[in-house]
C-alpha cells in the first residue's frame, strides 16, 4: 500500500515512481562539472552530451580554457547561480577559475534530446593540444540550496576522474534520472 506523504512546503515528492520520504532534494537543479583538478594545465575541451555540443544550442561558448596551470573548469548549470564560488562543497581546488554556462532546464534538454532518459554519453574532447596530458575531474548531478546564496550536492549521477593522453577525448556514461 502506497502512502501519500507532503513536504511541510505542501508539495508531494514522486521520483522515478517512487514516493520518498527523503525530501533533501526538492526543487533541485541539474549541474554538470568539469575541471582540470591537478592544476596542471589540460588541453583546451569542448563537451559534447549525446553527440550534441553541450551549450552550442544556447548561443553561449561551449568551450573549456585550460590555458593555465591554474584549477579551471566550467559549471553547466540550469541555474545561472550555481557557480565555483557558492558551490564550494563540490569544487576540491583552492582558488578555483571556473567559467559558469547557463543551459536550458532540463525539461528543454530533455525535450530537444540532449538528455534522454536512461543513458547518457558525456564527451570530452580535446580540441587544443597543451602538450601535458589530461587529468581531472567530472561530476554530473542534482544541487539544491544550501541558504540564500549556496549550493550544495543533493546527490550525484556521475563522479569520476578523466585522464588522457594529448588530442584525444573520453567518454563518460550517467542514467538520468537517479533515485538518490
């Protein structure tokens, strides 16, 4: 028998068919990170989900400088404030320089089958050797706020390192959605 349960914000929660009892995660918000976390500088990426470039769509750059050695990365983000700076919990640099990328919500990504339920393939791909090999770290997942201006984790489809050589790429595979 299936109880009915209501957030104290007068909201039911169903996930994946699923009512939940664990309420952390409402209104969350879909993030994907990519970083270069050894701050030793990568080739330059663009990011490409399900044979699509991630923020092309939007008009925004879809690209990621790693000219430095320096910890950078980009945030793609359906919230415009999910940036480095209030979402220190998920970001493992000190004096991160990140560029954040508004994308669409991701009803829109889902819609126009940038995302698909079930599997996904998240790319990255070199496309400016800096003659140092690739190393860093990518995270897929849900945010939810964590006060008036911070993020924090509601839970994580996808945490992983990636590591290639020069002018080459790796694929990374994540199911959305993801029961938490």
């Amino acid at each position: 028998m299936t109880k009915l349960l209501a957030h104290p914000s007068g909201k039911l929660v169903v996930i994946d068919g699923k009512l939940t009892t664990d309420f952390t995660c409402c209104d969350k918000k879909f993030f994907i990170l990519i970083y270069n976390s050894n701050s030793v500088r990568d080739d330059n990426f663009k990011v490409v989900l399900n044979g699509a470039d991630l923020v092309a769509a939007t008009g925004g750059p879809f690209t990621i400088d790693n000219n430095s050695n320096t910890c950078t990365g980009r945030f793609f983000a359906e919230d415009g404030s999910i940036t480095a700076a209030n979402f220190p919990s998920v970001v493992a640099c000190a004096t991160p320089n990140f560029q954040s990328t508004l994308v669409d919500s991701t009803a829109d990504m889902l819609a126009a089958g940038t995302l698909l339920m079930g599997n996904n393939v998240l790319r990255i791909q070199s496309i400016q050797q800096n003659n140092t090999g690739n190393f860093g770290t990518v995270k897929v997942g849900f945010a939810v706020r964590d006060g008036a201006t911070r993020w924090k984790v509601c839970y994580l489809l996808l945490d992983a390192l990636y590591s290639f050589l020069d002018g080459q790429g790796q694929n990374f595979n994540f199911v959305f959605p993801a029961v938490p």
